[in-house]
C-alpha cells in the first residue's frame, strides 16, 4: 500500500483550491497565489486534496479529480457540502471516528489508525490538530465522540435488528461505519473504494446486486494478488470455483459453497423476471438486508484465511 500522509493543514485552505481549480487547472504557483499562501503549505492543502480524492497531479499540474468535477454541478458549486462528503470518504477518518465512537480515547485512536494506513510519516499531534480543524470546518465542536455522534446520529447500527438497520442505514457515513465494523479492520482496509461505494450504496437502497458485484470484483482481485488468471472465470461461483480448486487452494471449500450460495441470490435481484416462469421476483426488504450482511460476513471470512489463515465467521 502506498504510504499516505495526513499534513497539517485547513480545510479552507482545501477548500480554496477547489475553488481555484474549478476556474482552471495550475501549477503550484497558481494555487498558492490564489490562496495567498505560501508554496510549501500550499503544497500540503494539494497532498491532503489528493488523498481525499479531489484533486489529481500529473506532470506538475493540478487538477480536479473525475470524482470532484462530477459533484460540482451537483452541489451547485458549495465546495463545503463537497469538502464534507470527500471526508466521510475517507478510510482513515471513517476508522478514526468508528474508534472514537466506540469509546477509544482520540489519542489510542489516531495511534490504531496510523498502523492501519502506515501513516509513519505523520505526526499524532497533527493528524489531532488537522482532523479537528476539519470537524470544527464541518459544525462540530471538534473531533470528539460527543460531537461526531452529534452529528452523525445512530451511526453504529444493531446487526441483531434488521429492520432496526434498514431504517437506521440511511447515509454513507453511517453505512461506511457499519462496513468497517462488519470487515474488520484488516478486511475494510483491503477493500478497493469502487468496491466501498457499492457496499456503501447496497446498504443505503438494499441493493443485492450492487453488494455481490463487490464481492466479485474483491474475489478478482485477491486472484489476482495471488497470480490466479480469473479471465475465463464468470460470475461469483466460477471465480470461487477457481480459487477453491485443487491446484491453486486460495479459499477452502466452505468458502466456495459460501459463494455459491451468494450468487443464487444475484439473479433475482439483477434480472427480477425468473426465467423459466417468467415471474418478477419480489424481494423484501428485511431479506435484500440479510444476504448483504452475509456478503459481508463472507468477505470478513475469506480475507481472514487468505492473508492472516484465520477461520473466523
């Protein structure tokens, strides 16, 4: 994993840069001279910009991201809703608030997500210092759990109700929170964004099809960390079948009847006729719940034994 480095900088700062670039692309110059800011802060607004997904450099110059320039028009220009929504993107603030959610003191928290995300390079006291001024940009008072529960109102939802989760899942932070607390911290780390933004969204509209397209692409992708060919390969059980055969034994066979299990599910929900009758399918919402959650507890499973050899369900 590329080494990630959260600098001290303001989130105005970020902010004022998107402005700029949403004006036209530039260098560092430009961006310095329009935020009237020196170019070595500067520089640390366009490393933070970049990590957040806002901005990208190619050839020493700095433009907005696809993902940024997408959601401008959207936000009807307000940089802050869009400064908001790239933060409650972010992997490491999502696990930094899922520990100060769950009572880690800020200082514990911010030492576990530095591990998580080899942030070696970044200093404690500033990740504290930078993380606040974001929160404080955002409404709160700072980066606390009274305040980020202020904010983000039941964001650790109760597995053991499902209809309790349907109503309570209604956003991509809290849904971004509860993917966290399913995978674990190994697992969400591991998990592509494309893959987190349909997990994101299968949550939030109870979509089957969007979670199981995201357990394919993670079981593609552990193929091919594994120099496993899966070009020949459709659909989640041929993939399975593949890394559970004999000859590679990348999953066990538990693992691959999981998997199939799960792709008998997609169908009905991706084609909603069924084939031979030609009926529509009616999927209630408590049950789209029940197998995204087990999507999730599958892909927890299947990563634990590939990379740490642990059998956990």
């Amino acid at each position: 994993m590329e080494e990630q480095v959260i600098p001290e900088i303001t989130a105005e700062a970020i902010v004022s840069c998107i402005e700029a670039l949403s004006k036209k692309e530039g260098n560092i110059d430009y961006l310095a001279s329009y935020i009237d800011r020196t170019s070595q802060y500067t520089k640390r607004a366009i490393i933070m910009g970049i990590q957040l997904g806002l901005f990208e450099e190619k050839d020493e110059k700095i433009f907005l991201s696809q993902y940024c320039a997408l959601l401008l028009p959207k936000f009807r220009s307000n940089f802050q809703i869009l400064f908001r929504e790239a933060l409650l993107n972010y992997k490491p603030f999502i696990l930094l608030a899922d520990y100060i959610l769950k009572d880690n003191l800020i200082e514990d928290s911010v030492r576990k997500t530095k591990v998580v995300f080899d942030l070696n390079s970044s200093n404690e006291k500033i990740i504290i210092k930078t993380f606040t001024n974001f929160c404080k940009y955002l409404g709160l008072t700072g980066l606390s759990k009274d305040s980020l529960t202020m904010l983000f109102s039941n964001s650790k939802p109760n597995i053991e109700y499902i209809n309790s989760l349907i109503s309570k899942i209604n956003n991509n932070f809290e849904s971004q929170i509860f993917i966290s607390e399913k995978l674990g911290q190994g697992g969400f780390n591991y998990i592509t964004d494309p893959e987190r933004k349909l997990l994101s969204d299968s949550l939030i509209n109870l979509s089957i099809d969007d979670a199981a397209g995201a357990f394919e692409s993670f079981l593609r992708r552990i193929g091919k960390d594994k120099n496993i060919n899966l070009e020949n390969s459709n659909g989640i059980g041929e993939v399975a079948d593949v890394l559970a055969s004999k000859k590679n034994l990348i999953i066990l066979s538990e693992h691959r009847i999981m998997c199939h299990f799960i792709g008998s599910f997609r169908n009905p929900d991706s084609h909603k006729v069924q084939k031979t009758i030609l009926e529509l399918w009616k999927i209630e919402k408590d049950s789209s719940m029940e197998i995204i959650l087990l999507i999730l507890t599958v892909m927890k499973s299947i990563y634990y034994y590939v990379f740490e050899k642990k059998l956990i369900l």
